[in-house]
C-alpha cells in the first residue's frame, strides 16, 4: 500500500504552497485516499492501531480533512462522532462543534496531517470552550514543522501520528528515489522544534 500512496498521488512531489502559507517540496492529499477502498481501509487500519492505545468517549474530526475519517473511525469503534468548523458560523445555532455534544466527554481530536498545529489548537480550544476535554490528537501524517510541540507546549495535549515524514519517507524511498528523498529532507532540517 505504500506504493500505491505515490501512484494514486496521496504524495506529490514539487513546489506546493500549504493551508499554513508555508511552501513545501512535497504535499500529502489524504483526501484523494477516499477514492481507493482498499487504501482507505488501509488507513484506517493505522488510525485505529493509533487509537487503541488512548481512552476516549467521542471522536472529533478537524474540518475538512479530518471529518471522513473520524466518521468512518466514530462508526467502527462505536462512538459518538462530530467534528469542528474551522470557524463558528453565523446562522443557525452559530456552533464550531457539530454532531456530538462533547460537554462532560473526553474527545479524541482527528486530522489527516499536521504541519504548524494551527488549525488543531482551534479545535482543541472549540473542544474545550463547548465544555470538553481533549484525551489527545491523532493525524495520519505529521510532517515534523513543529506542530506536535506546538499544540502540547500550547494546550497541553499529546499527539499520536501514524507516521512522522521521515518514516513515511524512508517506505517511500523505494518508490520516489534517493534524490526526491534527499530533497525532502533537507526541508526538514530546517526545523528545529
């Protein structure tokens, strides 16, 4: 299956521009595993090894690339399942958490890949604020920008990945070769958490 992450264009190669602003020499679409069932069950495969090792009552995915998967997570597992906009909207009843109401519930939070944290300290405070707690966060991919430091330096939660770049890169390297990988990892080096 590892292969077939490059083949079906999971993980690109060239200059893409991040959710973050950040620029980066590779970009990782978990997205596009949607659309291939067997890599889908693949994945959710690793998250669910991932999450067998924490304690939780509902599962919340981060919008937008977190929500298939805590659905599909929340549903094998048998737990609640919602997820967190990215901001609160204005109608309705104008909350960020949606689906389950987290209020006296440990919460899991889910993302696809984390990269600065951003966008999963928002969640993990909207958790909060809607009367929560947050039994941690788990990506698939954490690209090692320093997003794992960020979100425990900054609300104290942990962060489970399935991989960290440089493992995912070191399966991969068969498949993309050694001057993609070296390229990729020079990226890297330039983060010092």
């Amino acid at each position: 299956m590892i292969q077939r992450l490059v083949e079906r264009g999971v993980v690109k190669f060239g200059r893409f521009r991040l959710s973050s602003g950040l620029e980066s020499p590779f970009y990782v679409d978990l997205r596009s595993v949607l659309g291939d069932p067997d890599l889908l069950r693949w994945v959710v495969e690793r998250y669910l090894s991932v999450l067998s090792r924490l304690e939780f009552d509902a599962v919340l995915g981060v919008a937008t690339g977190g929500i298939p998967y805590a659905s599909i997570l929340g549903y094998l597992l048998g737990r609640p399942v919602g997820y967190v906009r990215a901001e609160e909207k204005g109608y309705g009843t104008g909350r960020r958490v949606e689906g389950v109401d987290v209020a006296g519930m440990r919460a899991v939070v889910v993302d696809d890949v984390l990269t600065t944290g951003r966008s999963v300290l928002s969640a993990v405070d909207a958790v909060r604020a809607a009367g929560g707690a947050v039994a941690g966060v788990v990506v698939f991919l954490d690209r090692e920008q320093c997003g794992a430091d960020a979100v425990r330096r900054e609300a104290g939660v942990d962060v489970y990945s399935v991989y960290k770049m440089r493992e995912l890169l070191e399966e991969l390297r068969p498949y993309i070769g050694e001057e993609r990988s070296r390229s990729v990892l020079e990226y890297l080096s330039q983060w010092r958490c």
